[in-house]
C-alpha cells in the first residue's frame, strides 16, 4: 500500500479531515504550480497496529518527496532494502525522496506521529549544502514544537506564511543534520567535526572561541587542520555557508533583507549585503528580484 495523496481533490489548507488508515490530515495540496516549496500532506498519524506504507517498491512508483516525521508515542519500523531501523518516542526520522522505505508501527506498542511531506528546490538545495544523502537519517531530539508550528500554519488558511515555515523547514534540516560531537567524535575526522558544529550552529555568530569550547581544541590546530582538509579556513567556510542558505531564503520569503541578516547573525546588514555582493556578484536586492520571477506560487 502507498501513502494515500487527497482523497478530495478540493482538500486545502484549514480543512482537516481522516484518510482511509485513520490518519489526521491536516494539510493536503494538488496545486503543484510551486516550484520552490509545495507541501502535498502533513497531518498526525494516531497508533494503529495496521498501519503499513511503502515508497518507491515498484518501477511505477516513485516517491519523489522528503518526508520529516516525529514521533510522539509508541515504536515503529523503517526498513530498505539493506536495513531494519526502529523508532521510538522522541525520535526524529527523515525519508529521502526516491528511496526504497517500508515503514510501520510495533504491534503491542504502534507509533503516533507528526508528518509533514515536503519537496521543490528550496529543500533540494538545503539537503545538497548540509550534503544529506542518506535514505534513512534518525536523531532522538524534541522538535514537537517544530511540528505543531508548522501544522498550525498549514491548517490556518488558503495563503501559506511560506516565510515562516521555509525557516522551520531549515530548523528540521539543522536538527537531522546535527551530531553528538563526544559520541560521533571517532567516526569523523577533526576537520569534519568542526564543519558539522558550524552547520549545526550556523544561525548563530561562529567564532574560533566558540569552536575552541564546543571542541576542546586550541584555536591553531582548529585553524591549521581545518585548512590542511578543506583548502579554507573555518570562519571563512562558516561565512560562505550563512550567504548560501541566505540565498534560498531571499527566493523563498518575503523576509526584509535586514531580517535575513540578523537571522544568521549577520549583526550590520551593510557587512551582510557586502560579503554577499563579493559571493553571488551582486546584492541581496538584486539577488532576489533576479530569481523572484521564478518563484511561482509566493505572494510578493
């Protein structure tokens, strides 16, 4: 069985309603004319021991969308076809879009879970710059919160705040893209480790101190093997990513510049627009009235 889209295609924003496996719709969109960010479903999925959905099993199937879960109750089961996963309360799970997955609740203790499934090039160019790859990616971190947020917005009215959840999309990415930096440290190099801590933080000001206590290691040898790896330095890297992920931002909100700015930490918008300037060859301004005329479906 595949995850059902709108059984009513007039389904829209503000009208809830239950789908055939008992699920609490809260959101469902056909209107595909978005092709930044168009959101198909989001809704809560309540314990049923029946519950079984596929991705992409067949050569005429292909899920061709990301989905951002959390569970709130209960166990359930991911599997591909390499591996079996388990998922418990407290735990954030990511399905990457055109992968095999079959997923389902345990059957003494089924899940109950928040969803929302999303895709279009704004989430394509989040998981390409925070590189996510993977099929299946699971972190135990509360973000019920993110959720509810962006549940409350879809289910609201016609006009989606696209502002508002374009950066709730962006906490989701940060949060299954973050690591436990005592517990993952043997498994990535030091270079990496300081690379994930600046993704991972990457809304707030990044400075050697600041890596120098989240890494116990001395601003030198932080400076020296970051650049032996990735041919730059990590406040430099730390900068080109804030402009990178600022830029899907300016195309994707109606967020003033100045607020873009103080959103990664930029703390003088003239410095913002002049390091972006010297990255993209032009301003944030011109930047965005540029790539505006792709942006079908947001209001300007």
């Amino acid at each position: 069985m595949s995850i059902p889209l709108c059984y009513n295609k007039n389904v829209k924003g503000g009208k809830m309603y239950y789908n055939k496996l008992g699920e609490k719709i809260v959101y469902c969109s056909l209107n595909r004319a978005n092709q930044f960010l168009y959101i198909p479903m989001a809704g809560v999925t309540y314990p049923n021991a029946n519950y079984f959905i596929t991705h992409n099993i067949s050569k005429f199937t292909h899920w061709d969308r990301y989905n951002f879960e959390y569970v709130t109750k209960g166990v359930g089961y991911i599997e591909t076809p390499n591996k079996r996963y388990t998922v418990r309360a407290g735990d954030l799970y990511f399905l990457n879009r055109l992968q095999h997955h079959i997923y389902y609740p345990d059957k003494d203790n089924p899940f109950e879970k928040m969803f929302v499934v999303v895709k279009g090039e704004f989430l394509d160019a989040l998981l390409t710059a925070y590189q996510i790859h993977e099929s299946v990616i699971i972190r135990q971190v509360n973000v019920e919160y993110i959720f509810q947020r962006i549940h409350e917005l879809l289910e609201n009215g016609e006009e989606l705040d696209y502002d508002e959840i374009s950066v709730l999309l962006l906490q989701l990415v940060q949060k299954i893209h973050s690591l436990d930096y005592e517990e993952d440290s043997g498994l990535l190099s030091l270079a990496e480790r300081i690379k994930s801590y600046i993704d991972d933080n990457i809304t707030e000001m990044i400075t050697l101190d600041k890596l120098v206590k989240a890494l116990n290691i001395s601003k030198s040898h932080i400076e020296r093997v970051y650049k032996e790896e990735f041919n730059q330095t990590p406040i430099k890297y730390a900068i080109r990513r804030k402009l990178e992920l600022s830029a899907g931002l300016l195309i994707t909100t109606n967020f003033p510049i100045s607020a873009i700015s103080a959103y990664f930490a930029f703390n003088d918008p003239k410095y913002f627009s002049k390091c972006f300037s010297a990255h993209f060859g032009m301003s944030p301004a011109q930047y965005r009235k540029l790539n505006s005329k792709n942006t079908n479906g947001f209001k300007r």
